[in-house]
C-alpha cells in the first residue's frame, strides 16, 4: 500500500483524535474529512471497518472503539442523531419505582422509534418539541440526557396515564406535579397522596 495512501489514513484519524469523540455519523466524517461523493465516502468507510480501523455500530454509524465498550445510553442517544434524554422505564427501573426488568432502553424524543444499535434494544417515544426542549427535571451526566426519576414518572404518565408503579412510595409526588406544571402536562391527581395512602394501610 503507498506512502500516500498510509499518510492519508494517519492524517484522518489524526483529526479524529483531536475531536475527542468516540462515535460519529457518516455525515460528519464526510465533512470533516472533504468527501463529498457518497460512493466515495461508503467504500472509504468500509475499508476502514475491515482493517479494524473503525466499527460499524449501526447503520451510518461509527466508533473508532467496538460497541461492546460504548454506553448503551450514549450509544442509543447517538443513534438516533437528534435530541434525546434517557426517561420512562429504564430510569423508574434503576430507581426501584418499576420491578419488573424492562429489555430495551427507553428514550423520548421527537422520533416514535424501535431500534438495535451494538446490541441493545432501545424504544424512543416521541414527544411534542414544546414538552421535550423543557428541560425541567433532566440533567447531564458525561454527555448523555437523563431524566431525574421525579422527570421520569412524569414523562410515563403523560404517555400512559394508567400506569402501574410498584415502588410509586419512592417518589416525591409533589416535585412530580411541580414538574408536570412546569411541562404542561396533565395532572395525574390519584397519584399525589400515594405516600400517605401506603402509610395508612401499612
């Protein structure tokens, strides 16, 4: 293989290394490395994935690190290539609220979406852009969205008001309302005095 060719390579992971980034789009390695012809760019890609260079993800996704070694949070978040905060299930689950193991890792943005990236599964409910860029409720943890679990009780009983939490005990019901004020979301009243009510029976 020529000198060229090798110094070409170099150059290009140099300017990867210099980003400090992990995962990109094929879009944004087109344009940080001039390839303008579609063709050009797929087989530039595939030929690095051969040579281990780089991994393919999911479709038109890439990691200079295989998948297994990504978080499936950041993973997903990037999948989808578009604002988008890890809520619902997968938070209520690590907060102890849902029992039951949810399989895939739930995500809103503005996409209703299954997919499988680096195998995790991953479900994206959509929500309106005037709920979903509020962000009451939701911090940044290394570059990923999370909803607090309070945020996250939220956004679920938005999309199923109905909704059964084993460990609702575990919430504070009146930073939920706040939340759900501050959202404009429906108030989910039966859910408030939920503490009081397991006290009682208790």
């Amino acid at each position: 293989m020529s000198t060229g060719y090798n110094n070409n390579v170099s150059e290009r992971f140099a300017q990867l290394a210099r980003m400090r980034e992990t995962v990109f789009h094929a879009r944004d390695l087109a344009n940080l490395w001039g390839i303008s012809n579609n063709n050009t760019l797929y087989t530039t890609l595939k030929r690095y994935a051969e040579r281990g260079l780089l991994f393919r993800i999911y479709k038109g996704l890439y990691s200079i690190f295989p998948a297994g070694e990504i978080d499936p949070l950041f993973l997903g978040v990037k999948a989808l290539h578009e604002y988008a905060y890890v809520s619902t299930e997968t938070i209520l689950m690590e907060a102890g609220v849902i029992a039951q193991k949810i399989n895939w890792i739930t995500l809103v943005s503005s996409k209703s979406k299954k997919f499988s990236a680096g195998g995790n599964a991953y479900l994206s409910r959509h929500l309106a852009d005037k709920f979903l860029f509020n962000p009451t409720g939701i911090e940044n943890k290394g570059g990923v969205f999370l909803a607090r679990p309070e945020r996250a009780a939220a956004d679920l009983l938005y999309f199923n008001p109905s909704a059964y939490l084993d460990g609702a005990n575990l919430l504070d019901w009146k930073k939920v309302k706040i939340i759900q004020k501050e959202i404009g979301y429906p108030l989910t009243p039966k859910y408030y005095d939920y503490s009081k009510s397991k006290r009682r029976s208790a």
